[in-house]
C-alpha cells in the first residue's frame, strides 16, 4: 500500500458568490503534500520525525517510512528525532539539535 500525503492549504475566496457575508472566510484546500511533489519529481528529501516516545518507537514512523521508501525508494533520508518518556518541553528545549540542526526538507512533529 502507498501512503498518501497531503497538505491542507486555506484559501481566500473573494467575489466568487456575489451576496454572501462569508466569500472571503478561508475555504481548506487538500492538495498533495510538497515533500511528495518532490520525491516524485526525483528530489531527495532529508525527512525528520521529533516527538515523543510514539516517535521514539511507535508503529506510525516505521509504516511512513516503508509507504515512501516503497513509493520512491533510495530518496528519502530518515532521521528519528523522538525521545521516549519525553513531554513539549523537552521539544522547545531540543529543537535546534534534534531538528533544526539536521537541515531536513519536512519535519512531522508529534506530541
């Protein structure tokens, strides 16, 4: 199976329904995630996964991680980040080493 990801983007609408308060609130567009724009289009892509112990050692990052590795093999480079028994402000304190630090092209950030 491949994963899909995508990104939700807000979009302003304005002077599309003449007559309605609302045309220029924020409609949510689902659109394909950039990072699998670019591994489509061959780009390699440095991928860091920051979180808590469910990054650690959880079974999401190793079912992502076979779902792009399947999809565009050889163009991904993981880094795990996670840190088991860890909380936010563990993260704040980490960020610049575990994440900034390792220069990645997306970060998926769970906590």
């Amino acid at each position: 199976m491949i994963g899909l990801f995508f990104e939700v983007t807000p979009v302003a609408l304005t002077g599309i329904s003449p007559g309605y308060a609302s045309q220029s609130a924020p409609v949510y567009v689902l659109e394909t995630a950039a990072f699998t724009r670019k591994l489509a289009a061959g780009t390699p892509q440095r991928i860091v996964l920051f979180g808590t112990s469910l990054t650690a050692g959880g079974a999401w990052v190793s079912q992502m991680q076979s779902a792009v590795d399947a999809a565009y093999p050889g163009l991904a480079t993981w880094i795990n980040s996670g840190g088991s028994g860890k909380a936010s402000d563990w993260g704040v304190t980490n960020l610049q080493t575990k994440v900034i630090d390792q220069n990645p092209d997306v970060v998926f950030i769970e906590v």
